[in-house]
C-alpha cells in the first residue's frame, strides 16, 4: 500500500510543499502546472460537495478514488490544505494528515523564524522530517 505523493498549499493556491516516493509515472507538464490543477480541482471538489450535500458537512470532503490512486484531503481553519495520493486500499488517513499539519508543518515551518509563511518551504529540517515521518508510517510501501 504505498504513498505516492504529498502537498500542502496555502489559502491562496501557492504550493508550499511537495514531496513523492512511489510515483511511477511523470505527467507531461511543469511541477507549477500541476500544483495549479491539483489546487483547482481541489477548489472544484469542494465547491461541488458543498453545494449539493443535503446538509452541513462536518468533516467535509476528506477523499476520493480513481481506478489508480486515492486522493485524501485535509484542511485547516486557516486554509492549508494537506493533500496524499496513495494506493487504493488506504483507508481513511485524516489523522496521519492531521498529524503532518499539526507535528510537522506547524512545527518546523510555523514556529521558524527562518521560515517565511505563505512562502514554499525551503527547510530542510523540515523535508527531512516529513519524509522519515512518511516512511515510518504503516503505510508506506516501497513499490
């Protein structure tokens, strides 16, 4: 059940952080491309389930499947959004994003003065830690 890949954007669609470990295949576009139709589509899906759900959503949207990945999707109050590709047969994985927003980002971006919000995150505390985090996780499988 392997990991695929992660971002994490801000309220306003800048991608702060990306990061892949078992992605097999490179779409044919620049990083910045897809980081614009991650976000917009992300953007959509939301817009989408808001509009049509029969009632106030708690939780929100938290995930969907293709035939190839699962796409999971965490959000802050403050608009950062934690989004995973993994492997289909991942469940529900909100606590693992929560942990990533609150142990990590939080940690090592939010409280380092070195590190300008709003900004891509150039740490590299920070990539080290969420990639250990990543693979130590359950999860991850090495394809």
């Amino acid at each position: 059940m392997p990991v695929y890949n992660l971002y994490i954007f801000d309220r306003y669609g800048t991608c702060l952080y990306y990061s892949e470990w078992n992605r097999r295949k490179h779409p044919g576009m620049s990083k910045e491309e897809e980081y614009k139709l991650m976000f917009g589509m992300m953007f959509s899906i939301k817009s989408f389930i808001h509009r049509i759900s029969p009632s106030d959503m708690k939780d929100g949207f938290l995930n969907f499947k293709t035939n190839v990945y699962k796409l999971h999707f965490y959000e802050t109050p403050s608009g950062i959004k934690v989004i995973m590709l993994t492997d289909l047969n991942v469940g529900n994985i909100r606590d693992i994003l929560h942990q990533i927003y609150s142990s990590l980002y939080v940690e090592y971006v939010v409280k380092n003065p070195l590190c300008l919000l709003n900004k891509p995150i150039t740490s590299e505390l920070f990539k080290t830690k969420v990639d250990e985090f990543v693979q130590g996780l359950s999860i991850y499988a090495k394809v």
